[in-house]
C-alpha cells in the first residue's frame, strides 16, 4: 500500500479510517441518497471531508447519539432525515438507516482507488475496550463479537445494534470485524463500536 504524506499538496486524510490518505486534487468525496420503502422514508447526505458537523434525526434517540458519535470521531458531516413505522418497532428504521449511510459512503468513495483498504481501531471508553477492524474490499461481511448485557437501551432493542452495523457493512461493501473484548456498561460498549468505526 502507498503512503502518502498528509502534509503534501493536495493530499488530505480520509477521516473514515484515521489512517487513510488518498489524493483529492479537485475531487468532492460526497454522497447523498434517498431510500424509500413501505416502513420508511431516509434521506442520507454526507461529505467525507468534513469537520463532523452534523443533522441527524433518525426518530430514534439513541440511534442518533450513536450517528452523531460516529460523525463528530470520523470527521464526516452527516445530514441523515430518517421516518419510520416505529409505532410498531425500530427495526424497519435501523436496518434501512444503516443501508442508506453505507450507499452514501460508497457513492462518496467511488471507485476507492488510492485508498488504503485496511484499518483497525482499538477504543476504550472508561471501563471498557472495544476492536473495530475493517478492510474496504467490496466483499461485505460482518463479524459481531459484541455481547449486551441489557435488552434496551433507550427505547432501542440492543440486537437492533447487529442490525444496524450488518446493513452498513452490506451497503458499504466493506468487510467489518466488531469485537468488545471487555466492559460492564452496555451503554460503553456500544459507543465504543461506534467510535471505533469511525
């Protein structure tokens, strides 16, 4: 893998794997998508070279505390509109948010040519540790080591969590490998998976 040097001329880090570099020159890395299906409506704007700013409005709290985490830690702004039919469950909502934001970072990537594929990202969070390791391969897959120790957090399912993150990985194209290697806190656990990936 070449690597470039961040302090070159027109050269920028790619905030989605910390250690990315990839030559923009003139290229806008953005990616935008509206998903419509019978249980939800979403709308997905993001722009790889941002500064994490960030609009989220998933219906669902502690969903968008997670997308807000994963937009302020990768630098990615995000405007993510998303309606639902979570007057039955947050299922429908979740899985689809997921696919709509992994389209986007796909759109956003292109071809992912001059890209580093792998990266991987060890995150405490207190008296937690969490691995994300991930390699932009278009060959999506997810490995989910990740055991909660509640049923809810909010009003969200914790199982919802695997959901999300294996309609990213799908969308993404992007083989994903979650593991907490330990904690108490569910609430840790998860934001460090998220914090991860980014």
């Amino acid at each position: 893998d070449t690597k470039f040097n961040s302090s070159s001329p027109g050269l920028v880090l790619l905030p989605y794997l910390n250690n990315i570099c990839i030559p923009i020159f003139n290229m806008k890395r953005k990616g935008k998508v509206s998903r419509k299906t019978k249980e939800t409506s979403i709308s997905v704007d993001i722009n790889i070279d941002g500064k994490g700013k960030y609009k989220i409005e998933t219906g669902i709290g502690f969903l968008n505390h997670m997308l807000e985490q994963l937009s302020k830690h990768s630098s990615i702004d995000m405007n993510i509109k998303a309606k639902g039919d979570t007057h039955i469950d947050l299922h429908h909502t979740t899985e689809d948010t997921g696919i709509a934001i992994g389209e986007a970072l796909k759109k956003a990537l292109k071809k992912s040519v001059g890209i580093r594929r792998y990266a991987h990202a060890m995150i405490p969070m207190d008296e937690t540790l969490s691995r994300v390791a991930i390699d932009i391969s278009n060959r999506p897959y997810l490995i989910w080591k990740v055991n909660l120790k509640v049923e809810k957090l909010g009003e969200m399912d914790t199982e919802l969590f695997k959901e999300w993150f294996q309609a990213f990985s799908q969308a993404a194209g992007i083989t994903l490998h979650v593991e907490n290697i330990y904690g108490d806190n569910s609430h840790h656990i998860i934001e460090s998976c998220y914090k991860g990936l980014a």
